[in-house]
C-alpha cells in the first residue's frame, strides 16, 4: 500500500478521534412545544365554560374522540422527536391533569415514563398549561403557577404560566416558563394591554432569576398570541430579534431566523401565516456560558404534511384540525409545534 494512503488514513482517524473526544460527555434533548387545541375530557365541569366538549355539546364531545386526539397528538410528539423522543414537551389549551394522563395512557408517549407538571389555573374556560418531562432527561427541583390577575377595566384571572426548574441533561439548571398569553379575540386593540402585562410579569420572573445566577439557563416556550416583532415581546418581554451587542441580561427570541421566511409561521388565519408559539431563551444558555447551549440549528416548526390539507378556500395548505367548524375532521390542532435541541456535557456534581 503506498505510503500517501496510510498518511491519509492517519490523518482520517485523527479527525474522526478529535471529532468524538469533542462530542464525548455530550448529551442532547429535545424541547417542544404545542398548542394542542382544545383538549378537554367529556365530563361537565360546572365552574367553567367547556359545555361544547361534552356529549350533549354542540361539538358532540365523546370518548372515543377524546382518545383519537390524545392518539394524534401522541403521533404528532414522536413524530417530532425523530430518533429520540422530546425529554421536555410543554402543553397549553389542556383542560386539566386528568386530560394529561389519558394522553400518556393511550398514546404513543405513554411508553416513555413521562412525568406530569401541571397546575389547575383560573381561566374562564378552563384551559391550563402543562409540561412533560422524561426523568433520564430532566431531573425536577421545583414547578410553581405564575396568576396573572389583571387590574383595572380588565379586572380578571387569565391562564397561568408555568414556572419548572431542575437538572438537564445532568449538567446543569435549566429554568422553563410555559406560556399561553391572552388570545386576540375582542379585538388586538383592546386586548393588547393583556399581553403586554403578561410579559411585563414573566420579565420581573426572569430578572430575579439573573439577579439571583446571572449565567442562568433560562427557556421560555408558548403561544404569545403575538408575533416575534410585536411590542409585548420586543419592548415588554425584551426578548431581541438580532443577536448583535447581546447583553447577558438579554433574552434573545430563536424564532427570529424564521420569522424572516415568507410564509413561515405555525398558526393560519385565512390566507396569513402567524408565528405565534415561540422559543425565547437568556444569553447564557444561547452562549453556553456552563454546561447547557442551543444546538447551531436553533429553533424549528416542526410541519409535516400529515398536519396539513389542502386549503379550498385560501391559497396552499391549512392546518388539520380536529374540527373544521362545528364538523368534526378528526384532525390535530390549530398550530404548528415548535422544538429546539439542548446540548450538555457531564460536569461535576460538586460544581452545583
């Protein structure tokens, strides 16, 4: 053999043993989030609005619907995960903890151990958020609601959002807000204030955070009902759009590469696309200043064709929804999920 291919062969195993002496001690997690749409049992709860997702409803709410959504949304969930499935799934628009136990029960997602955090909160029509975590993935110190109670004209109680911190990865602490901020129903006008006080609330929660640790891990997922460039989040939130001249006390917004596309977004109304549900992370999980960091990919909608029809109305494709009106279609939800990957690597215990 001459002696250039051994050369080349040598210099091939270097790389190939600097390339896993890199990556070794690397782990990896997934982190999603969906709004799954209206997932709710079929028993009359009398202290909230879910009268329609019963069977004497006007959707004709019944069991066996109940468990087909849990299956599609199951579906939906490993699908996303590709070759390992999510180790942190966050959930709104779901009625109650039982609804989240049923999901684990007949879907695909019950055979990964999952664990449930989940808090009842004060909404009208009773639909909270929640979170799911694989205990090889994430290991849970602490999960508290965050009320909103609004004051003034608009005195009311609206979803909570989800505070959950505890070891990722067995790396480091990672701190998760789970959010499902006030819709735009009544008018962007006149619900705009809800979601700017939203944000004012969950930016307090983070700035006592950074006070506290300021190379904190910080993630915040959900349906903001706003898009990435709106004042609630750039101005209210701080989360940034660019990732230029990046304070360590900035919140940087992942969705803002996608939020440039033409035609991206994981909501529809009519013929627009909306990118709603969105990942925002701290400066020190985007950097990885420790022991956690942001995959280079960044954040992703994670649209695949079984989750969209044809539109016959408006141009391209819709979203496939378990109702389409008032007729059930047996779908999936009104929104895209979105995920992004977390990476680790093993530190010492006494580091903590």
């Amino acid at each position: 053999m001459p002696k250039t291919r051994f050369l080349w062969i040598g210099i091939l195993m270097l790389f190939w043993l600097d390339t896993f002496a890199q990556h070794e001690g690397r782990s990896s997690m997934r982190v999603a989030f969906y709004n799954v749409e209206n997932l709710f049992d079929t028993f009359n709860d009398t202290l909230t609005a879910d009268d329609e997702f019963t069977p004497e409803g006007v959707r004709f709410w019944t069991y066996s619907r109940f468990i087909r959504k849990c299956q599609n949304i199951g579906k939906v969930l490993i699908a996303l995960g590709e070759w390992d499935a999510p180790g942190i799934i966050g959930l709104c628009e779901v009625e109650n903890r039982f609804v989240l136990t049923q999901l684990l029960r007949y879907s695909a997602l019950g055979r990964l151990n999952y664990q449930i955090v989940h808090f009842d909160s004060p909404d009208s029509r009773g639909i909270d958020v929640g979170m799911l975590f694989r205990k090889d993935k994430f290991q849970l110190l602490h999960s508290e609601p965050i009320r909103i109670q609004f004051t003034g004209p608009d005195a009311r109680t609206t979803r909570d959002v989800l505070y959950v911190k505890g070891i990722a990865l067995k790396t480091d602490t990672l701190h998760l807000f789970v959010n499902h901020w006030p819709s735009k129903f009544g008018g962007v006008m006149a619900t705009d204030p809800l979601r700017r006080f939203v944000a004012e609330r969950l930016r307090s929660r983070v700035d006592s955070i950074l006070h506290a640790d300021p190379l904190a891990g910080i993630l915040l997922i959900g349906d903001l009902n706003d898009e990435p460039s709106e004042a609630s989040i750039t101005e209210h939130l701080q989360a940034r759009l660019d990732t230029a001249n990046l304070a360590p006390n900035d919140l940087y917004n992942l969705m803002a590469p996608l939020y440039r596309q033409t035609g991206s977004g994981t909501n529809k109304f009519r013929e627009n696309w909306s990118l709603i549900d969105q990942i925002i992370v701290s400066v020190p999980l985007l950097r990885s200043f420790r022991g956690l960091g942001i995959h280079t990919v960044g954040a992703k909608i994670f649209n695949a064709d079984f989750l969209l029809e044809d539109d016959p109305v408006h141009t391209g494709k819709r979203l496939f929804r378990t109702y389409s009106g008032y007729t059930y279609t047996g779908g999936f939800a009104d929104h895209l999920p979105v995920y992004v990957d977390i990476l680790g690597r093993s530190v010492n215990p006494c580091d903590y």
